[in-house]
C-alpha cells in the first residue's frame, strides 16, 4: 500500500481513538493517563488498572469500536493492515478511507452479516 495513503489512514484511527479517550475521559488528568497509552505496546499495571477504569465508562458500542481500532494498529504494526482477515485479499482503498478499522472486505463482510 502506498505510503503516504497508509499514514492518512493512521491518522484516521489516531483522531477516531482520540475521540473515543475524550468521551471516556472525565478530566485533563484521565485523558493524559489515556493519551499515554500507545496502541498496542506493553503497559505497567497500576496503569492498565486505571486505563480500564476509565474506559468502563465507555458504552458497549464505544468500547466495541475501540477495540476495532487497537485491532487495527496492532494490524498496521504487524504489517497485515488492509488485508482481509476471511479470505486475505487487500480491502480496496476507499472502503478503508471511510472505515479505517475494518477487518474484511466488502464481500467477506456481507457474507458474515
Ligand atoms: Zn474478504
């Protein structure tokens, strides 16, 4: 995948996750806590404690999405972003623009829907 097309979409997860830590978040001090916190890298207790904490507040839908978005830069840093996790072809381009976390493509998704 292009390069400069991949950070745009990395971006995209950043603001969406950001998003998410902002409606979780219930002060500067949380939000720091959550901000702190790379997707996907290691995290010492007492911190993951409190990052769980916070993120409980978030409703079913939100903590779902979140989710999604950890997937999807645990994928970026795994190299297997963009690929479809049922029948591993790319996931187009535009599909990914508009649903930066998404694991399937168009096809797999309405077979699994
Ligand atoms: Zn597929």
């Amino acid at each position: 995948m292009d390069r400069v097309v991949l950070e745009r979409l990395r971006a995209g997860l950043r603001d969406a996750r950001s998003q998410l830590l902002r409606t979780a978040a219930a002060t500067e001090g949380e939000l720091t806590t959550l901000e702190a916190r790379e997707p996907g890298a290691p995290i010492e207790d007492a911190a993951r404690q409190e990052v769980i904490g916070i993120l409980a507040r978030l409703d079913d839908r939100e903590r779902q999405e979140m989710e999604e978005i950890d997937a999807a830069f645990a994928r970026l840093h795994a190299g297997t972003y963009g690929v479809c996790e049922s029948c591993e072809g790319s996931i187009p381009i535009p599909r990914l623009q508009a649903m930066p976390a998404t694991r399937h493509c168009l096809t797999c998704q309405v077979i699994r829907e």
